[in-house]
C-alpha cells in the first residue's frame, strides 16, 4: 500500500501504516514473518536527500530504527534498565539471550533523493513463541519492586517513531559520530569473538561498526577491518566476512 503511495505524495508528509497481525510479513532473505495480536508492527516512508549525511550512508538507517525501537522503552522514567538491546545490523533483543523484534529496509532512489521504506516489528504483549517487552517488564518489577505499568504497541509506534525522527536529525547534523554512543549504550556486542571465513575461521573481537554501518573487527596481528556477513548463514553474525 505504502509502495504505491509514497511517490504520489508531497515530500514533507510522512506515511505509516500500522497492522494489529501479519500473516505475509517479510523477514530479511525473504524469510517470512509470522506476527500474532499484541506486536508492534509498522511500515514507515521517510525521504532522505542523497546529498546528506545520511544520504551517504544510507545502511545506518536500520541502525537508527534499531536503536529507536529500544530507546521508546528505556527513555521512559523508571524503565531505564528493562533489558532491551540492540544486536547488529537489525534485530531487537532481550539481553544477548532472545530476539523479540526486528527492522528491514527498503530504499529506492529517485533522482537525488532516496525513499526508504522501514519495516519494523516487535513483541510488545504476547509471551509467544519467545518473549515480550512486558515480560520483561513484569520480570524487573518482581526483581525491584516496582511498579511500572505495562506498554501498548500504539503507544510504542508512536515513541518509535518520534525517536526515530530526532536520530536522523542528529545524525543528519552530526553524522555517526552523533549517535554511535548511544548505539553503543544499548548493544550486545562489545568484546565478543566471532568467526572470520568460516566456522573454523580466525578469531576476532567486534570493536564497532564502521561510517557506513558495518561491523569493525579486530583480528590479532591484523588490526581492526570492516566485514560484511556471508549471506548465507540465518545467524548474521556465525560467519563474517571480509570484503576484498
């Protein structure tokens, strides 16, 4: 729906379309996504200018929209420490253990600006088939004593989404460098070994992700190189690697 209307429209209104279920949603490699009542699941059209920061680096904008979907949680006052992360380049989880959401984008450009379009999901209220962002809430307030309220997809939507649109501003002003740290904050990755070429590849350790959204690698006695996942394997980050 959204693919056939976003070029009719003017470039200063934005779009997004919002499902209560999904039964034909589309996962990354055309995997298929399977989605129940009590997820947040939205499509959203954005324009970027080709002549931007963002524009040039155009792949971060999963990044963003990964680390929008965790930032609607943990920018709430007393929901701070819910353990929603981000793990690279586009899945929601809950601390390195389970994923409970994901993001994919599409952009096409038409002549000097690029329209995107943002497909995100995550599972707000539905303890199937792995876990939701108010179970870990009624974890936390067992564990602390609290009493923070459950959340509603809508309500999650639209802080994503608000979130979301202060990200790019940053990142259109201050490029990477403007939003990383808070990337940073909130990913899985820091310090783990993964596996280069193969299963039985060299080891090394991420450090980051590069200008322009790829993941850095630091490989004894080689420094740090940027790499791409292998395309083939379901976990994007079982074997990496790297571009010649």
């Amino acid at each position: 729906l959204i693919g056939r209307l976003m070029f009719e429209l003017p470039e200063e209104m934005g779009l997004i379309a919002i499902a209560v279920r999904q039964t034909q949603g589309k996962g990354r490699g055309g995997n298929v996504w399977l989605s129940p009542l009590g997820c947040a699941l939205s499509t959203l059209h954005i324009t970027v200018p080709l002549h931007s920061n963002l524009g040039q680096r155009i792949p971060f904008i999963q990044h963003l929209v990964s680390l929008a979907v965790v930032e609607s949680v943990r920018s709430l006052p007393g929901y701070e420490d819910i353990e929603l992360r981000v793990k690279w380049p586009n899945d929601i989880y809950y601390s390195d253990l389970m994923k409970l959401g994901g993001v994919l984008v599409n952009s096409t450009l038409v002549e000097t600006t690029f329209h995107v379009l943002i497909g995100f999901g995550f599972n707000v209220n539905n303890s199937n088939p792995t876990i939701c962002i108010n179970d870990l809430i009624t974890k936390f307030n067992k564990e602390e004593g609290t009493e923070l309220k459950p959340l509603t997809p809508d309500c999650l939507i639209a802080r994503t989404v608000t979130v979301l649109e202060r990200l790019i501003d940053i990142f259109q002003e201050k490029g990477p460098n403007g939003v990383l740290p808070r990337y940073y904050k909130y990913w899985v990755h820091s310090g783990k070994q993964v596996r280069l070429h193969s299963e039985e590849g060299p080891i090394a350790w991420i450090v980051g992700i590069d200008d322009y959204g790829f993941l850095q690698v630091h490989e004894e006695g080689k420094g740090v190189e940027s790499v791409h996942p292998d395309g083939n394997s379901f976990d994007m980050l079982r074997n990496l690697v790297v571009p010649k």
